[in-house]
C-alpha cells in the first residue's frame, strides 16, 4: 500500500502511527503540542523513535467532547501540516470526520483521511478523498452503542463504511479499517474487538489498531493516562499476531521496541 511517496508492506509489518494532538482538550495530551514550534519538536522526537506516519489531529473526540468549526479546525492543523511538510520527509494523516477540513489538509500536504466515523458523518467525505485519491481510514464507530449482535452488527457497520467509499470511487487498494476501541462500545465489547482482530484482519483490507491510553487500558488497570504504557504495549503485540498493519500510538519509542519483539517471535 502506498500512503504519501512510501511503500508500506502491509501484510508482513505493523508499522506506527505517532499521535500528534494539536488541541487543547484531548483526553491525555491536551494542549501539549498545540502550537507550530511544539508540535515541530513532538514530531522529531516520534521520527526519530520510529514513527512512520503522523497522525494530525485538531479537534478532541474523547466521551464528552465540544464541537468545533471547520474554520478553527483548518486554523489549527494547516499551519502544523504545512511546517512539517517544509521540515520533514514524513508521511502525515489528517484525523478528521469534516470534509472540509480534509480537503484543506490534504491540499496542505496530507497524505491519508483518518475519519473517526468511517465516512458517515459527513457525507462528502468520500467524494473528497476520491477526488483527491488519499489514503484513508475508516474507523468502526455509531452514534448509540446499541447492538442486537456486537460483532457481527460491528462488522456490518464497517463494511457499509468500505461500501460509501468504493461507491463513492476511493480505490480499494487505498482503504485501511479501524476497529474503533473506544467508540460506541462498553468495556466488554472494546475487548471483544480485540480479542476478534484476527478476524478483522482476515477481510481484503490492512488494519490499523488505534488502543493507546484509551479507557478500555484504564478500566481494567485502575489506571489514569498517563500510567497505561503498559496496557497499550499488550495490545500493540496482540495487534502484530493478529496480522494488524499498523498502530496509532502516544509512545512511539516503547511500541516499537515491543513490535520489533513480538513480530522476531512470530517470523521465526
């Protein structure tokens, strides 16, 4: 799969997405690195740990959060995008469900559509990364968590999601899945999802595991944010069995040392 002027192997790597929240509310790294100098010096820190993708996101979507414009949004990550594009050889995601802002981002130098609603929200989106012919991101998630059968109603929903794009022209070979941890699903289904990855990954699609710090690690751990390392780390070698190809994560450096192992283990 090509994302950006790199190739990726998709099938015999899980590769790193580094989470770079340009914001000042989100869920573990609120206002950390929003602004251009901030985010410039997270974003060498994570390509020198191994990052292989950016993932650039300028609105908070932890439970709870508020709403903001196109336009503060565009505010946010162009100014980001375009800095990191003058500074680094990098490939970047925009992490947005607004069209507007993906349009806007991509023109920037964005190279993948990271849309938390897998292309239901806003019903341009698909139309926008056709015509721009970004990678994208499709991420499982609804507006209640209300299921008659969680994993086959789960798997559903992301396959209508596959459904809008190829129907709106995004070329199949440019579509990654996400399963969603953390959106519209309780504690016990948020496990469920990992324990069927293998599964996920058996569709004609790479698989992209976005787990990090995220409250499925809290709950089970009694742990606030800034203490889930660990937990994220057991899900980031249950990604590499699984078969995933990447994984969006705050702590670039220790995921990479625990791919590396996992996946040694695994190719003998």
């Amino acid at each position: 799969m090509k994302i950006g002027n790199r190739e990726f192997e998709t099938d015999k790597h899980t590769y790193i997405m580094g989470i770079l929240n340009v914001t000042p509310d989100s869920f573990s790294d609120g206002g950390s690195w929003n602004s251009v100098d901030k985010a410039l010096a997270h974003t060498e820190q994570m390509l020198k740990e191994g990052a292989d993708i950016i993932d650039i996101g300028g609105e908070s979507t932890r439970p709870g959060y508020t709403m903001i414009s196109d336009e503060e949004e565009i505010e946010r990550v162009i100014p980001v995008i375009e800095a990191i594009k003058d500074r680094f050889d990098a490939v970047m995601s925009i992490d947005t469900y607004k069209s507007g802002v993906a349009e806007a981002a991509v023109a920037a130098g964005a190279h993948l559509i990271n849309d938390i609603w897998g292309f239901k929200y806003d019903e341009k989106m698909a139309d926008v990364a056709a015509k721009t012919g970004a990678a994208v991101c499709l991420m499982h998630n609804r507006k209640e968590a209300v299921y008659e059968d969680f994993l086959i109603d789960y798997k559903r929903d992301i396959l209508e999601s596959v459904d809008i794009a190829l129907k709106a022209g995004v070329k199949s070979d440019r579509i990654i899945l996400d399963p969603g941890v953390g959106f519209a699903k309780d504690y016990h289904q948020n496990l469920l999802c990992m324990k069927d990855l293998d599964n996920l990954c058996k569709l004609p699609y790479p698989v992209l595991l976005g787990t990090s710090r995220k409250s499925m690690i809290g709950n089970c751990l009694n742990l606030p944010s800034d203490q889930r390392v660990e937990g994220t780390l057991v899900t980031s070698v249950m990604a590499v069995e699984a078969g995933c190809a990447f994984v969006r994560v705050h702590d670039v450096e220790a995921n990479r040392r625990a791919i590396m192992m996992a996946e040694a283990i695994k190719n003998v």
